[in-house]
C-alpha cells in the first residue's frame, strides 16, 4: 500500500529527474552490458552476465520504488496553507532551552531532508516533535542523546 508524501515543487523536480535518468541512461547500460556478457559465450559460468543480471533487478526494482513515490507524491501549495502550527514545509526557528542556542529548520519529505542545508524529515524525531506546534510553546522531543525541550520562536512558510 503506498502512502502520499508531500513535496516541494523543486524536490518533486528532482525525484521525477533521477527517475528520467535511470530510465533513459542506466537502463539502456545494463541492457548494453548484458547484451555484452552474453555474446562472451557460455551462460551458466559467465560470471558478468550473472553480475549485470543481478544489477538490471535492482535498478529495475528502485525503477518502481521510485515511479511509485512519484505517482503518490503531491505537491503543497504554500499559498493555502495555515502558517499558525507547524507542518510540512514549514520554516521553524526554535530555542534550545538548555543553552539558548537558535536554530532554524524546515520540515520537508524524507527524500528532501538535507541537515547541512536546514531540511530535515517531517519523519525524524525532531520533525515528528514539532509537527502542531505552534509559537510560544515548547517541544519535548526524545531524541538518541536523551530529549531536547525547545521553544517555538517562529513558523513561516518556505
């Protein structure tokens, strides 16, 4: 059963792009490379038909995996959306109680988080903990190190 994620315009982009590449360049390779392994003669002890084999699966299975999360992805429109809690795609600027330190967040679909560039997964603990929320309460959120408290500074869209 596929569930729906949610997307930005860009992330889905980039999802339906990798989807066009594996089709259109790594598809035709494997084909080439197994067309080649079977023209080196005997099957049943050729080793790279066997290795080429096993890797057009694979491919073929993330092929799926990938036209899938695209056929149930849906993209947000920011215009509509209720920027008085936190949900997906929402920019959150928060305090850590313990040392004051502020940080900045946006929660977007796992296949878009990216820490270094301040997305992180609505999935994740820290997303999971501050999804409804809204400015001026505080998160509890258990995290492997413990748990965090943070305050709500503010929430924007993206």
């Amino acid at each position: 059963m596929s569930k729906v994620s949610y997307y930005t315009p860009e992330g889905l982009q980039k999802l339906k792009a990798e989807l066009e590449h594996l089709k259109n360049v790594e598809r035709p390779s494997i084909s080439r490379q197994i067309a080649e392994a079977r023209d080196k003669g005997d099957l049943s002890e050729n080793a790279e038909y066997d290795a080429a084999k096993e890797a057009q699966g694979l491919l073929e299975l993330k092929i799926s995996k990938l036209e899938d999360i695209v056929a149930n992805a849906r993209v947000l429109d920011k215009s509509k959306m209720d920027t008085s809690k936190v949900m997906v795609l929402s920019t959150v600027t928060l305090k850590n109680t313990t040392n004051g330190a502020r940080m900045t967040y946006t929660l977007v679909s796992e296949s878009e988080a990216d820490i270094k560039a301040g997305k992180i997964s609505v999935n994740s603990p820290i997303g999971k903990g501050l999804l409804g929320k809204k400015v001026g309460e505080q998160a509890s959120i258990k995290v492997p190190s413990g748990t965090m408290t943070f305050d709500i500074v503010d929430i924007k869209m993206q």
